[in-house]
C-alpha cells in the first residue's frame, strides 16, 4: 500500500481572485449622449459591437457620439476562446441593413463611422457585399463622414476583400488579436498566416488604403513574441497598430494570464514603432476603435478634408 506522501490534497476551495488593477477601472456609462445612442439603435434594430463585446469604453465613446456597428446580425459563426460576442447559427443576411447603418450614422451626424461583423462563413461573399454596400449607404447620407472598416478574414477569399475594397473604405481594419503560438486556443478557424496575408493584399489590391491592425496582450504571450507579431505587421505596410489589455467576458472565456502595467505599454509601444507604423495606440484600456478618428487623422493625407468628431 503506498504510503501517505505519495498522496496528493486538492484544494476544493474558490480560486483566488487576480484584483483588476485600478488603471483598468472604466466609469459606468451613463449621459444623454449614451441613452440616446442606444435608443437610437434599438429603434433600427442595429447591433453594436460596443455592447455585444462588452467593451469597457462604451461610455466615454458613446457620450463623444462614436459607436461601432456591427454589421451581419449578432452570432457569430466561430468560437474564439475570448470573444463576448454570442455563438451559433446565424439567421439570414439583412440586407437592409447597410441602409439603416447609414441612417444612423446620419442621424448622429458623425464625422467618423466604424462599422464590423460577426464572422459569416456561411456566406463570405455575401458578408463582404454588405460591409460594401454599407460604405456607399453612408457615403450618399453623410459624404464628409470618415469610414473605417474592421473586417473578418473571409477565410482568405481574395474575391471577398476586394469587393470591400472597391467600396473605397478610408480606413481598412482586420485585427491580428494575439501572437502565432496562440491562435488555436484564441482565435478559432483563424489562421495567424492567412491575416498577414489579408493585410497585405489590402495593400497591393488597394495602392494607398490606410491598414490597421490590433493586438490583445495578457493572454499568455511573451514581449519577445509580440515583438515579432509587430515586425511582421511593419513589414506588410501596416499603418496603424493598436495593443490593449485582453480583459476576461465570463468565466466560459480563457483567463487573463498577466495584466501589464501603463509603463509596459509605454515600452510596447516604443518598441513597435521602430517597424515603421504611422500611428501606435497602445494602453491597458484601448480597443480597436478606441480613438479611431484621431489615428484615421494622424495618417489621412493632407487636404483630405474631413474633420475628426468633435
């Protein structure tokens, strides 16, 4: 019989809660500006990824009239491990929906709209012609309004990007999200290969559409490896980066491997833009349209003529 030390105690009790550091503690959204945003959306049957996302800037971006839309419905066809947005079989493109996108955008008189999907891979094609048929809907009610897109991957459908592109979106977004060892378990059906690949087709496609891309941090990466997620995106012309701190949706969602610090940011941030980025936005609270309209501004040609929101 083996003897007692061989035996192992489990501890049955609670985990022991990592606290959120003060700098990650955003205000409870709340102003006129943010109800009526909301009122707004309800009224069209809109989704916006500020509240299927449970992004921690709702407030502040929603009281500054700067919303996300998400386009294609609220279920997503993939399961990324950190992703709040709901799972499963989505119901039938709304095809109307770019028109009350546009409607909106019009309604709240923005001067820089960004609009993003859920993952169709049911229909590809159809995805990308409404994302298309959305900017020339927001083009005809709001023409000085700045678009950005922040796209899915298409499963590497060339024919898809390009029909986004021949839109002539002013900012093309498609999020790079963690580092390669990591892509399984974070982003399921993604390839880290195929993004690259999207993001400098965008390029070559398109010769002048501004790229953007984002990175989460704290899911388990190293500063080495992220290191080289930002050379690869500086080498595919990328022109704009974002790194924030991934925050957990639920306890169904991967847990938060490390909180980095406002200084480690800091470095992150000096460290990427020696690869050439025009703009780096990079702090424990940024999101991927966090500030969108001051990096569109920082990298718009000059005369473009089209103001930031105010």
């Amino acid at each position: 019989m083996a003897g007692a030390s061989q035996f192992v105690q489990i501890e049955l009790g609670p985990p022991v809660r990592q606290p959120k550091p003060e700098w990650l503690r955003a205000k409870a959204p709340v102003g006129e500006n943010f109800h009526n945003l909301k009122k707004l959306a309800r009224g069209l049957g809109l989704h916006t990824v500020c509240e299927s996302a449970q992004c921690p800037n709702i407030g502040e971006c929603w009281n500054h009239r700067t919303a996300t839309f998400m386009l294609l419905g609220n279920i997503c066809t993939r399961r990324c491990g950190f992703c709040a947005v709901p799972k499963g079989k989505p119901e039938a493109i709304d095809w109307d929906e770019p028109r009350r996108v546009a409607e909106a955008v019009a309604t709240l008189g923005l001067k820089h709209a960004v609009v993003t999907s859920v993952n169709r891979d049911d229909d590809n094609l159809g995805g990308a012609r409404v994302f298309a048929e959305t900017i020339r809907e927001i083009r005809e009610l709001s023409p000085y309004c700045r678009i950005e897109v922040l796209i899915p991957d298409f499963q590497g459908i060339d024919e898809a990007l390009q029909i986004v592109l021949d839109a002539k979106p002013d900012v093309l977004n498609h999020n790079t999200e963690t580092v390669p060892r990591l892509y399984r378990v974070v982003r399921s059906g993604a390839r880290y290969e195929r993004t690259l690949r999207l993001l400098e087709n965008a390029k070559q496609f398109s010769p002048g559409m501004v790229t953007k891309s984002g990175v989460m941090v704290g899911l388990g990466e190293t500063v080495p490896e992220l290191v080289e997620v930002f050379r690869d995106l500086g080498s595919r012309g990328v022109d704009i980066l974002t790194v924030g701190q991934y925050l957990r949706p639920s306890r169904d969602h991967l847990p938060i491997a490390l909180f980095y610090t406002p200084d480690e940011f800091r470095y992150l941030k000096d460290e990427a833009l020696r690869f050439g980025f025009r703009h780096v936005e990079s702090g424990p609270m940024v999101r991927s349209s966090y500030h969108a309209h001051e990096q569109a501004e920082s990298t718009a040609p000059s005369g473009r003529g089209r103001a930031s929101v105010v």
